[in-house]
C-alpha cells in the first residue's frame, strides 16, 4: 500500500516563515509547562526535609527546548528499591516507592497540550498572515 | 496592606477546609500547618505552596500550585486517605476561594497521590492544586 504525501510544500514554506518572534513563543510555551511540572513535581515530591525539593529544577537547553532535573534522589523514590541489606547482611527491607515524577507528568498533560496548541495556532496565523 | 500570596492562599485555605462538612466527618477539627507531635490521625495538613508571578502589561498576578496533605489511621489502609482525599477535591476543585487582597480566578484540581508513609504507619494523599490570584 503506498503511501500519500499531500500539503508538504505548503507546510514547507510556512515553515519558512518561522520568524523569530514565533521561534519566541514556542520557547515560552516550553519554559511555561516546564515551570507546571517542576511546581507540581515539588508540591508531590514526599521528602520532608526539603533536599528533594529544593532540587527540582527546569534549565534552558540550546535548542529552545527545556531540561528537567528531578533531583538526586528521583530515581529511588519514583520506583522504589530492591531489597537492602547491611554490610553484616542484616534485613533493611525495601525502599518505599513514592513516585511524584510521572504524576507531575500525567497531572499536567492536557494543560500542556492546550498551551503547545495555542502556540502552534498563533504561529500558523502569523506565517499565514506575513 | 494583603499579605503574601502564599500567607494569604494558606489563610483562605485553612478557613475553607474547616467551614467544609465532608471534612469535618472525616478529620473533625485536625488541619494544620505543622502538625503537634504526637499527632492523632486521621488529619490534613496544608502543604507546599509554589507561587509563580504571570508576566503580564496590565497588573500584577500569581500562579500558585499548591498541595492538601492527608494522613490516615495505622491499619485503616489506602481508603481513608483516599476518602480525605476525594473530601478535599470536592471542597477545593472549583471553589472560590476568598484570598484577602486577591481575586481568586480560579481554582482546580491537577492531581494527587496516595502512597504508603515511609514509616511504615499509615497512608498519605498528597493533593494537588492550581489557583490563579490577581491582585
């Protein structure tokens, strides 16, 4: 079964158009709904002593995009541990799982979704109109 | 002069939880800001709060994602956090919250997390919230 490209070169030359003022927008639509997850994740996050928290960062990556750091101690609390041991062998059990990353995630899918889409929406009007 | 956003949010907060039925039946009067030591479940207690200026030409506002802590009986398992949990999107999810100083836009629900505690002794619902306060 073949397959049918149609609207490429439409498509490519409102690409063309990407100004930098729209290439502005796009990044601040990422840095918004990095922000909601970094804000969500530290509001889930168990840690009492506020070392998890106070790690959770988003930084700007080169390409406009966003890097979420989720902090040392992410890993253990999102899936838990396997069975601990001291070094004589003593029974430490398993470390609790309290997962915060993946609810931030899903917590906040559809509003980033609908932000993504208002900027893509704005972009497209702008190409179009310009 | 309003306080904070965060004071102000937690104020408003703590008023709305204890004038709600569903949660009085649940926790009667047990909502904190820090619990007293030693504690008596089941109780709720206000939990971080993460403020956030909108950027914007024409006034000042805040983003406030903020989180409803719940803790359950030892043995009494997931359910009464579950059901502390679900008391506590029912009385916030929606409501205008009336923020001294502040318009309360709006008020929703973004998720939640029910886990075994660390220690072993119960369960926590860990809620989560997002307001918009203009002012």
């Amino acid at each position: 079964m073949g397959v049918k490209v149609s609207g490429m070169k439409k498509a490519r030359r409102l690409l063309l158009k990407i100004t930098p003022a729209i290439k502005a927008e796009f990044e601040a639509a990422n840095r918004e709904n990095a922000e909601l997850i970094v804000d969500v994740a530290k509001v889930l996050a168990p840690s009492k002593s506020g070392f998890t928290r106070g790690r959770i960062r988003n930084v700007p990556a080169v390409d406009g995009g966003q890097i979420i750091d989720f902090g040392p101690l992410s890993r253990i609390l999102e899936g838990g541990t396997e069975l601990r041991a001291t070094k004589t062998g003593a029974n430490r059990g398993k470390g609790p799982a309290r997962p915060f990353v993946r609810p931030a995630m899903q917590g906040t899918k559809k509003k980033r979704a609908a932000r993504n889409r208002k900027a893509i929406k704005a972009a497209i009007k702008v190409a179009k109109d310009g | 002069m309003a306080d904070s956003y965060a004071i102000e949010l937690q104020v408003a907060l703590v008023a709305l939880l204890e004038a709600d039925a569903g949660i009085a039946a649940l926790v009667s009067e047990r909502i904190y800001d820090e619990p007293p030591q030693p504690v008596m479940r089941p109780y709720i207690k206000i939990g971080d709060i993460e403020p956030r200026p909108v950027r914007s030409s024409c006034g000042k506002a805040a983003n406030v994602v903020f989180g409803i802590e719940a803790y359950s009986r030892p043995n009494s398992g997931r359910i009464e956090a579950t059901r502390c949990a679900e008391a506590v999107v029912s009385a916030l999810d929606g409501a205008a919250l009336d923020v001294v100083g502040y318009r309360t836009v709006y008020c929703r629900w973004l998720t939640q997390t029910v886990e075994s505690d660390g220690d072993g002794v119960g369960y926590s619902a860990i809620i989560v919230f997002e307001t918009l306060l203009d002012g």
